[in-house]
C-alpha cells in the first residue's frame, strides 16, 4: 500500500509539473485528484504502524523516485550532490525498515 501511495503522489508530481509548463487544467485537475488518492492511501496505513516510519518511508520513496523521473522526463540536473543526497536517503529508508 506504501508504494501505491508513493506511486500515485508521484502521478499527481508529474501531473502538475506538466500542468505548469502548458496551463492545460486537465493536468492540474488529475493531479489533485491523484493527490487525494495518495492520502486516503496514506491515511490508512497510519492504521497498520507509526506516524514517523509511515511518513519517512513514504517521503523517502517518493522523494527518489520523483527526482529520478524529473531527470528522465524533464531533463532536469542530476548533480553529484543530488546523488549522494539520493543515496542518503536511501540509507535511511533501509535503516528504518530495519
């Protein structure tokens, strides 16, 4: 369920992204709409374990995986210190499933 929250907040950050370079409402429109999706997910894993591994794993993830996919499909920097950051949180997320 984690992850399908990650991935749908993920959609609604691609949605949005896409909707500020083109002003087309659709984008905008889906993206609140997936964002929705990823708290009510989001909400009830909050059922199943803690506040803080819930929300760290879940920023954690989706933090990555969106910098990732702006590098792919926005063509935005992917530096060497964006790296590290990418690994260190890595780290963590692994830390705290530990």
């Amino acid at each position: 369920m984690l992850i399908a929250a990650a991935i749908l907040e993920l959609m609604g950050d691609l949605a949005l992204r896409a909707w500020a370079g083109t002003d087309r409402f659709g984008y905008f429109t889906g993206g609140l709409i997936l964002y929705g999706g990823a708290l009510t997910l989001f909400a009830h894993l909050l059922r199943r374990a803690e506040l803080a591994v819930i929300f760290a794993l879940w920023v954690g993830v989706a933090g990555v995986l969106i910098t990732l996919l702006g590098w792919l499909v926005f063509n935005e920097p992917l530096s060497p210190r964006r790296l590290l950051g990418l690994g260190l949180i890595l780290t963590g997320v692994i830390l705290l499933e530990v």
